[in-house]
C-alpha cells in the first residue's frame, strides 16, 4: 500500500514538472528503495543542486544595481566621482605665476607656495527625476577638490585652489554589447566648472559631454568627449565679464579616457585627457586598497597640465597618499 501512494505522488509530480528525465531517475530510485522510503526523500536523491545566482555582469552593472535600490529614496544622496583625503602630497615645482602678480587693489599676492600640502574631494550625486521619458535618471551632481597649503604656516595655512563642478546629467541604461564588452550606460549632461574667485585668478568654462562606460568583468572603460560653451572675449584682464582662460582646451582637450580594473578588493585606476593637435593633456593614476569596512588606503598620482583649474595651464607632477571613502565600482 505504502508503494502504491509513493508510485502515486511519484506519478503526479512528474505530470506537474513535465521533465522526463527526472520521471526516470524517480523511478528508477523507486525500484531500489527501501520501504519507508519516502516521496521527498526520492525527489531530493534527483535533483540537480543549483548554482547561486550570478551577480550583475561587471562591475559598472553591480554598481548600477546598488544605485537603484537607494534610489528608492527620492532624497537619497550617492557617491559620484571618488572621494577621499590625502593629508600629504608633495609637487616639487608648484606653480607659482599666478600668486605673485598683483591683486585688484594693486596689492601683493601670497609668498611662495609649498611644495607639500594636502588636497581632498567630495564628490555626491542625487536623483532628481527617475525614468524621466522613459530612457533613464537625471540626476543633478556636485564635486569639490581642493589643495590646502596646511603645513604653509607664514600665510597661515590657506586653502591654494579650489575646484567646485556641479552638474545635470541624463544616465541612460542600455543592453548594447559588442566584442565581449557591455555598455551598461551612457549619459549626457551639462557641467560649469570655476575656482570661485575674483579677478585675476578667476579660472573657469561649461561644458556639454557625453559619456559612454563600458565593462567586461572587473574592467571598466570609459570615453567622454565634451563640447566647450563658447564665452565673449574679455577687453580687460580684470573685468569679471568674459572668458578667464580661452585657451583652456589647448591643455585638457576635447575628451577624457578613463580605466578601472578592480582586482579582490584592489581598485586601480587611471585617466587621460588629451588634445593630440597640441599635444598636451593630463594623466592620472591611482590605487585604493581596502583598510576595514569602506575605508581605504588611496594614493593618486597626477602628471601634465590641468590638475585644477589654476594650473590648467602649467605642467604638474604630483604624488599623495591618503585614504579614500567606499570606492565608485
């Protein structure tokens, strides 16, 4: 009788799964079972273990994924670019030209810079408008860097240069694949760059760009090409109307590369701007290696023209080590 309901239940679950090869391994596990055999026993002898499930195809696509959820929170803010802290940076030759001249009021500038000081970033994005069209996220953003003479004690410490870039950006998802290579996004945006400050060292330009970011794995790659707005040509040095550095992109281009490759819980990573007709641009590179949690040990280093705005003119070589907070894949 007992066989008899096994046959029974055996029978109706391998109607309601319709998988013939699973009917027969039940049945040739009937035919070798003990008594007290029971269905579910049989049933778990015959089934295939299951892989976990996969996660997002690379790491832009995990990153994607995690955005998504805290989206959930209209008000919710989000790691944009990288940030971190370098507490010590060493540039051997800083650019000097820009302080010395004279102020508005006639006045000097600063003394010398130092070669040592520290530079750190912020860097939050928010979305403002999700599925806006029916194409993707628009999201407003905002990064700050700055360079702080803080071991430059005889002008009291003051803050070099300071970067703020907010921008409106539309990232659209897309299931373009070609050559092994995903293309999980592509954005477009808006972005104003300045120094914040008053003539003569006034420095900044607006931009339109595109971004296309493409991942393979634990790669990402990166292209931004970008359109300068164009401003009125200034009559005199210190009027704050007028473009402050017109020849801006004869230094950093019409376009970015970017690469990260993150390697267990390493993150390297590298950027290139570059206008091949003048042959300048700008190269920088960096590691994060994880210390606990989203704590990272972070060093950067940056080589050419443009490493902020007033120096988008003057060669830097730069080196700092620091920590970073969570990483951006």
């Amino acid at each position: 009788m007992r066989r008899s309901i096994l046959v029974v239940l055996l029978a109706l679950a391998g109607a309601a799964h319709a998988d013939d090869s699973m009917d027969q391994c039940l049945l040739d596990a009937l035919k070798k079972a003990p008594p007290q055999a029971t269905a579910g026993e049989l049933r778990a002898a015959c089934e295939i273990p299951q892989p976990p499930a996969e996660p997002a195809d690379g790491v832009v696509a995990r990153r994607m994924s995690s955005e998504s959820q805290l989206a959930e929170n209209p008000w919710s803010l989000q790691m944009h670019r990288q940030n971190y802290l370098l507490p010590v940076t060493f540039n051997p030759s800083p650019n000097q030209a820009p302080f010395q001249g004279p102020t508005r009021d006639g006045g000097p500038q600063f003394p010398e810079m130092d070669e040592t000081e520290a530079k750190f970033q912020l860097s939050v994005k928010l979305p403002v408008v999700r599925n806006l069209f029916g194409i993707g996220t628009l999201y407003a953003a905002y990064t700050g860097t700055s360079w702080w003479q803080v071991y430059n004690k005889e002008v009291s410490a003051p803050f070099r240069e300071t970067n703020h870039e907010p921008e409106l950006f539309l990232a659209m998802p897309t299931g373009w694949q070609a050559a092994g290579f995903r293309l999980p996004v592509v954005s477009v945006g808006l972005v104003h760059e300045s120094n914040g400050r008053a003539q003569p060292l006034s420095r900044s330009w607006n931009r339109i760009y595109a971004e296309f970011v493409a991942e393979r794995g634990n790669l990402a790659l990166s292209f931004k090409p970008w359109y300068r707005l164009p401003e009125s040509k200034k009559q005199d040095p210190m009027e704050a109307d007028g473009d402050d550095n017109p020849d801006i992109t004869d230094y950093l281009g019409h376009f970015e590369l970017g690469a990260a490759w993150r390697i267990k819980d390493d993150v390297l990573r590298a950027q290139l701007r570059r206008n091949f007709r003048k042959g300048n641009g700008g190269l920088e590179l960096s590691w994060s290696h994880p210390l606990r949690s989203n704590l990272k040990l972070f060093t950067q280093y940056y080589q050419g023209y443009g490493e902020s705005l007033i120096d988008y003119n003057d060669y830097t070589h730069r080196i700092g080590v620091g920590v970073s907070f969570g990483d951006v894949l």
